[in-house]
C-alpha cells in the first residue's frame, strides 16, 4: 500500500516529560517531638539566605527547636550571621558543583550526622537540582523524617515529600519555594524577610576601614560589586566603570567597589584611578561588607549574594541580572532589576552558551544610571515583593 508523506497531525503529541507528576503522600505536621533538624543546604550563600524565612518559619511555634545548617563552604559563611542557626556543619558534597569527591570523607560526615541524633532533616534545593543524593546521606545516617521537593517517587528515601512541578508548571521565588516545602509539615510563618543579622563590631571595624579610605560610614554613598562567581552573570566591568563615574557626578557621593582578593583586577577596572571610586576588594570581611550594604543608599551589583545581602537588610538595589534562571531576584526591598530579553533566557549556564550575552550587554550605561535615580527618589521608592521573572524594570527592547 503505498502511503503519501507524514504530515504532522499524523503522529500523536507524546505525554510531555513528568507532566504526570507522582502522587505525594499529604502532608503530616511535625510536633514538638521534633527538636533537632538538620537543614541541608549546600550550594551557595545567597542560597543559603534565600532559605532564610523557611528556617524561621520551623522555629516559629517551636522556638525551643535547634537548627543545624548543613552546607558547603560559601554556604557556611552566613550561618554566624542568621540567628535562627544554631549549628552549622560544613561539607562540599560530591554531588553539587565545586564538590569534592573522596569517599571516606562522605563516611566520615555520615557517620558524624549519625552521631547527632537529628529527629529530622529538611533538604532545602532548586528544582534543578536532585535531592536523592542528599535523602540517602541522611537515611544512611539513621535520621528519622526527611523532607523535600522530589521530581520522581522517592519511596522510602524521603518519609515527607512535595511532588515537583517546577518548571513545567511555573517557576516561584525561592524563598516562596521553601516556604512551601516547610508548610507541608506545618512550620508556617507571616514573617517572610530574609534574614541577616549585622554586629556591631563589624559595624565599628568597617567604619575604620572606610575612614582611612575618605568615607563617612554615615553620610551618603553609594556601592558596587561588579563580581559573580558565573561568568554568564557579570555586567561589563567598564560600564561599571562609567556608570560609577556619572553616579559619583550626579550625586557628589563616593562610590564604593567591592569584591574578594581574586576580584582585585576586576574591581581595579572599575575603579581607573578616579579618587571619587574607592576599591575595596579584599578589604572587607563578610560581616563588613553586610554592614557597606546596609548603610548604601543604593547597591548596584551583579545578581549575586550582596544582592541577597541587600535584601535581608531592606537596601535599594539595582540588580543586573543575567537571565540564567528566574528565581533569584531581590525579594522584599525595594529593586529595580535590569536586562534584555533573549529567545535563549533561563539556560542556566556558568558561560553565555549563545556567546553573545545579550541578556546583559543589552544594558546601557544609561538604564543603570536612571535605575539608580528612581531609586533615589523618595516618592517612587517602593518595596516589591518578588515573585516572578517580570519584577522591577526591564532594559528596553534591543534594537
């Protein structure tokens, strides 16, 4: 029989993958017999921050609760800086990016969690990321309840579980998304900011700093952090540049950039010998520059942890983001987020897999500059609340 060419409304429309998401089990609460919980949250410290609100909500109720942070090195950091962290244990697990992978060392910290006595463990991640690995640390370690997002039935890995429907379903903030995992087991709260405390020594030894520089840590100025750990998610270091230096003329204010010793160079770029921009890479320890954060009348940065940073402390922030993924925008202070829109947007790459940056490039000098003006004009200062890729200002349409 002879047959004439396939024509597209021939061939069934398959089932898009995990569009049947797994029936999870419903949620149970978790009582006053839980009291020890080890939070897993092992990419970085913005992450870490964004799970912030999440942590107070599994104390809200149960302030006697004792919280122990489980996270990488980056992560670990902040965990002196969230009061509602008792512990912390730092470990760079094999399975995320930068891990390592040796297996006695994963033994060791099994046997160590065991050694705790958890009643249980929530593992806190993007939806790009597999929670498995880290459900069968903590079941190897003997813990009793496990929680968390799963894409896939975990069976008897997690004892609770939220099925996964992010993206195929839209994407939420990520501070809404673990907000969600912890109400499944009844640790709710209305307080949903994010949290860092800063401390007065840090305070004091910033001011000193800042004074020997030519800054007044308490009149105004303005900051910069032109760094991101992902090349994708770095503006131009001299449009940084330009921007700093019509700032520093619009406003009469100094400029203050910072960044880590291995920033030196990049932050050097942005600074170009101009005595109104201060270089501060590797002057600053975390605290510190918590506290340059919580005194700028504005940040402007790259999307990365001072952005996190600035919106635990309720900071204006011009953020310069990247379209690499969409739940990681300021959340709750008021922002204005910069970019172009691309075909190629959320591709979650470390390097614009497109080679061309648009998303970023597409920025002008000009956008930042009157980003930062409408920020600091009182009567459009507003607080947005962050729940999608849409917030604050787009750049204008390329052309």
């Amino acid at each position: 029989m002879k047959r004439g060419p396939l024509r597209p409304a021939d061939i069934a429309v398959p089932i898009r993958a995990h569009a049947r998401v797994p029936a999870a089990p419903p949620g149970r609460q978790w009582g006053g017999d839980v009291q020890h919980i080890l939070c897993v949250r092992l990419d970085n410290l913005g992450d870490v921050l964004m799970t912030t609100p999440a942590l107070h909500a599994l104390k809200t109720g149960h302030p006697e609760r004792q919280l122990t942070l489980l996270a990488s090195g980056s992560g670990a950091q902040a965990a002196r800086f969230v009061d509602d962290i008792d512990h912390v244990i730092e470990y760079d697990a094999p399975w995320v990016k930068h891990g390592q992978a040796e297996a006695k060392r994963d033994l060791a910290m099994r046997d160590r969690l065991a050694a705790q006595g958890f009643d249980a463990a929530v593992i806190f991640n993007v939806y790009s990321q597999n929670p498995l690995p880290a459900a069968m640390l903590c079941h190897l370690a003997d813990i009793p309840r496990r929680l968390a997002h799963c894409r896939e039935n975990p069976y008897r890995l997690l004892t609770d579980w939220v099925a996964e429907c992010e993206p195929q379903h839209g994407t939420r903030h990520e501070v809404e998304r673990q907000l969600a995992l912890v109400a499944h087991v009844g640790a709710v709260t209305n307080d949903t900011h994010m949290r860092f405390a800063v401390r007065e020594t840090d305070e004091a030894t910033l001011g000193y700093k800042l004074a020997e520089r030519g800054i007044d840590l308490h009149a105004p100025f303005l900051a910069m952090h032109p760094g991101a750990t992902a090349a994708s998610r770095r503006y131009p270091p001299e449009r940084f540049a330009a921007a700093a230096k019509v700032l520093a003329t619009m406003t009469g204010w100094p400029v203050a950039v910072t960044g880590s010793a291995s920033e030196a160079a990049l932050c050097a770029q942005v600074w170009a010998d101009d005595a109104r921009i201060v270089d501060l890479a590797g002057v600053l320890e975390l605290g510190e520059l918590a506290a340059l954060v919580r005194h700028a009348r504005v940040l402007v940065s790259n999307n990365s942890g001072p952005v996190h940073i600035a919106s635990a402390l309720g900071t204006p922030v011009v953020d310069l983001y990247a379209l690499t993924n969409p739940q990681h925008m300021p959340w709750q202070t008021p922002h204005r987020v910069l970019y172009r829109d691309v075909p190629c947007r959320w591709c979650y790459r470390s390097v614009c897999p497109e080679k061309h940056h648009r998303c970023l490039l597409g920025v002008r000098v000009d956008d930042v500059v009157a980003a930062v003006r409408s920020l600091l004009d009182p009567q459009r200062r507003t607080t947005l609340s962050g729940t999608g890729p849409g917030m604050g200002v787009p750049a204008p349409p390329l052309v």
